[in-house]
C-alpha cells in the first residue's frame, strides 16, 4: 500500500504548478520556458521543509514505539 501510494504521489506532483501571486505576474509576461523553470525551483523550494517536518514525524514516532516495548 505504501508503495502504491509513493508511486502515486510522484506520478502526480510532476504536473503541479506553484506559484505565489508576485511570481505568477512575472511568468505571465514572460517565455513559457522561463515559467516551467520557475515552477520548478518553486516545488525544488518547497520540498525540503515537508522532508524536515516529515523526518521529525518519523523519529518521534520512531522513539515512542521503542520506549513502549
């Protein structure tokens, strides 16, 4: 199941587009090229404090379930 959903989740997250309001005015008058390296450095940006929250999540739990046993 948890495989399933990874595979899910990259299938997905490579058509997302996001963009702050200041950045959307910019890409609108510029290339399309210029937009998709924007989204990208944007998604590049955005993943690392969803890994940080994510780790801490799983050594918290990680630890809870040791002290039980």
């Amino acid at each position: 199941m948890k495989k399933l959903l990874v595979i899910i989740l990259i299938i997905f997250t490579s058509s997302i587009d996001a963009q702050c309001a200041m950045c959307k005015a910019v890409v609108e008058s510029s290339s399309a090229s210029e937009a998709e390296g924007l989204n990208t450095g944007i998604l590049y940006l955005m993943i690392f404090p969803y890994l940080l929250v994510g780790t801490l999540f799983y050594l918290i739990i990680k630890r809870r379930r040791k002290n039980k046993i």
